[in-house]
C-alpha cells in the first residue's frame, strides 16, 4: 500500500511541478535565477519569497527524491520509466534555460514537456494499479501517445515548441495586424501546434472519447486565452499559461480513464 501512496504523492507532485512551470513563463520569472542549474545558494529564501522558478526546482527536486524511492521499492519497466523521464526531465529543464537565453533551438523545450509528463502519466498509472482499477501496458499507452490516431506527444511537443520559441518575450502575434517585431518561426510552431490539436480533436471523437473531448475543448479555450494574453503582455501573459498547463495535464488524464473505461 506504501507504493500507492508514493505514487499517488509523486503524481501530483509531477502535476504540480508541470503547473508551476506555467506559472514561471506566466509572471515572467523564466530566468530569474539565471542560468544557474539547478540551484542557487540562495534559492531558499528565493522560494520564500515566493519566487515560482526557485519553487518549481524544489519542487522537481523532490520528484526526483520520491521517484528513487519508488524506483528502489518497486523495481519494475514502468518505474524505470518514471525514473528516466525524471532523469530528462532535469537534465532538459537545464537545457531550457538555454533556450530562453536564445543559446539553443526551442526543440528542447518540446522534449523537455514530453518528459514531464511523461513522468506524471508514469506515476499516475502506478497509482491507479496499487488502488486495482486496472493494469495498463505504459508502453501501449507511450506508443499510442505517440502515434496515429490522436498525436498526443506531438501536440504536447509543439506547445513546447511554442513556448521556447516565444522565449517569455514575443509575441505570438495576430494574422491581422501588420507588426514588423512578428516572428515567422513563431507564427508557424503555434499554426502547426494548432493544426495537430485539430487532428487530436478529430481523433477523440472518433474514439468516442467524451471526457477527453470535454477537458480538450476547455484546454483550446484556455489556448485562445493564452494566445490573447501573450499578445497584450508578452513579458507576463499572467495565470493563463499556468491554467494552459493543468487542462492539458487534466487532458491526459482523461485519456486514461476513458483507455480503461
């Protein structure tokens, strides 16, 4: 029983940590400890100061703790999955703040949010099989994640893409408006990160999906209100990017309940 409650505690620790990250690019704090990995001496009484990126690190830092107590107490393929996506989950969130400094290409940003949740879908799942609801292979749910007919990862990627071009300083910006400061390359990650939610909407309904339809159609609200926010305020677009974060997560566990329903 002790692993479910691990598990249970290491899920929403993992949500957690994917929220706060939303609320770093939200409120602008991106950058706030600079490009110090992944600590400052200081970062204590940054947190205290309710800094969110000293938080946020914290906060990974003990998904890392309680998934090497899982990892030791339940040696299995989908804790040894967990426990890898915590290991790239960091090692990616390093090369994040790179990318913010304009250092490296957004891609890592996109594969640092697969790894996040990968890391939450991983623990979730041992949750739900501690409380015997079902047992589900985490390399179908991966392989499905990543395949036709949904593109779950790609949307997932692309949203990162998203985010690490736009570097919490650009705007998305409006086809309308003629703004010579607009990034091409930014318009295009957020067309195609549009393009591959409308084919992951198609794909929900054919699978009958519903409760995953209903979280994905509240997730491309919050999306327009990220896109809205981020061209008023680019440097602090506010709670919405932090909202953005919980419907996706909210999204995906949908996915699962309606996988075994």
């Amino acid at each position: 029983m002790i692993l479910t409650y691990l598990s249970a505690l290491e899920t929403i620790l993992a949500g957690t940590t994917i929220v706060f990250g939303g609320i770093v690019e939200g409120y602008g704090y991106g950058l706030s400890l600079g490009t110090n990995w992944p600590y400052t001496h200081d970062i204590m009484q940054l947190a205290a100061k309710k800094d969110p990126e000293a938080i946020h690190r914290i906060l990974a830092t003990l998904v890392g703790i309680f998934s090497l107590s899982i990892l030791i107490i339940h040696p299995s393929l989908i804790s040894i999955i967990g426990f890898v996506s915590v290991v790239f989950t960091a090692l990616l969130g390093m090369a994040t703040l790179y990318v913010l400094a304009g250092k490296l290409p957004s891609i890592f940003q996109g594969l640092h949010d697969i790894a996040a949740y990968t890391t939450f879908v991983s623990y979730f799942l041992i949750m739900l099989q501690g409380l015997g609801m079902f047992k589900l292979d985490i390399v179908s749910f991966l392989i499905n994640a990543i395949v036709p007919p949904h593109f779950l990862y790609f949307v997932i990627f692309m949203g990162g893409v998203v985010t690490g071009t736009r570097r919490m300083k650009l705007k998305i910006g409006r086809p309308w408006e003629k703004d010579k400061e607009r990034n091409p390359w930014l318009q295009a990650a957020w067309v195609i990160h549009g393009i591959v939610s409308l084919i992951f909407i198609i794909a929900v309904v054919l699978l009958h999906y519903w409760l995953t339809l209903i979280f994905t159609a509240l997730e491309i609200i919050v999306g327009l209100w990220v896109w809205d926010s981020s061209n008023r305020n680019p440097l602090k677009p506010g709670m919405s990017i932090g909202l953005h974060q919980l419907f996706s997560i909210l999204v995906v566990v949908a996915i699962i309940l309606n996988s075994i329903s």
